[in-house]
C-alpha cells in the first residue's frame, strides 16, 4: 500500500481501534470467520452495505451534494480506477487491484476516462525516434525531415 495510505490507516487505528469480528464470510450459517476489522459499525461490528449507504446520504446531504448515481459511493471506486490509469498504472495491475477477472473487463469499463492517452502515445513514440535519430549518422533515414 503507499505510504500516505498506511499513514492514513494508521492514523485511523490510533484512534479507533479494530474491532475482531465473527462473521460468516462466504455463506450464512456457515464457517465462521474472526477477522479484526479496519473499519466497523457504530456498534463495533461489520459495516452493513445499507447502514454504509445511510450515512453516505447523509454526507451528501450534509455537503450539499444532490443524491443520485452520479454522485453514489461507487462512484469512489471509478474515480480511483480513472485516476489510476491517467497516472499510469498499467491495466494489469489495476484490474487485480479492482477484482476484475480480466484486463479486457477493466479496460471496456475504464479505457474513455484516460482522455489524454492518444497525446502520451504520440510524446512515448516521438521521445523513441528522437533517441534513435540522436543515435543515427546524418544520412540515416530516421532522421528525416517530419510529414508537413
């Protein structure tokens, strides 16, 4: 994890401490798993999608930000997976970060938010043949004059 994230975290767990909480994590009723949980209900136990998505709401509200899907929790996993990719994570490793099954899935869902991909690709191939040409005698025919 980055640093400022594990700074975040540890932050976090000065304050509030984890909690060990027995779940059945795959099916209910069965093999229970204790785990000590990061993040936990008011109570001390797992975070419950709805009472999550309470709350969320309410910080919309409490933000002034108008409730809808553009504004919903996912959102916060797009914006990650966007901000990712125009950094410059590779698509593979955002797609197992994401728990995607393949980098074909990831890329269909993300590859429009990279709006500045096709200039990165023009500066990537001309930073190549700039070197090459450097690396070229004069009367090479990498370096040519450019298309006019």
């Amino acid at each position: 994890m980055p640093e400022s994230v594990g700074l975040m975290l540890s932050a976090h767990l000065a304050a509030h401490h984890a909690h060990e909480v027995t779940l059945p994590w795959r099916e209910p009723g069965k093999n229970l798993v204790t785990a000590r949980l990061i993040f936990t209900s008011q109570r001390g136990g797992a975070v419950n999608r709805n009472s999550f998505n309470h709350a969320w709401r309410a910080a919309l509200d409490a933000a002034g930000i108008p409730r809808g899907r553009e504004n919903g929790y996912h959102v916060l996993r797009h914006t990650f997976a966007s901000s990712a990719l125009a950094a410059g994570v590779d698509v593979k490793t955002l797609s197992e970060a994401l728990g995607h099954h393949s980098a074909a899935f990831t890329l269909s869902v993300y590859a429009h938010m990279v709006k500045d991909a096709p200039d990165r690709m023009r500066a990537a191939l001309d930073a190549m043949f700039a070197q090459r040409s450097q690396e070229a005698s004069p009367n090479s025919s990498l370096a040519a004059q450019p298309f006019e």
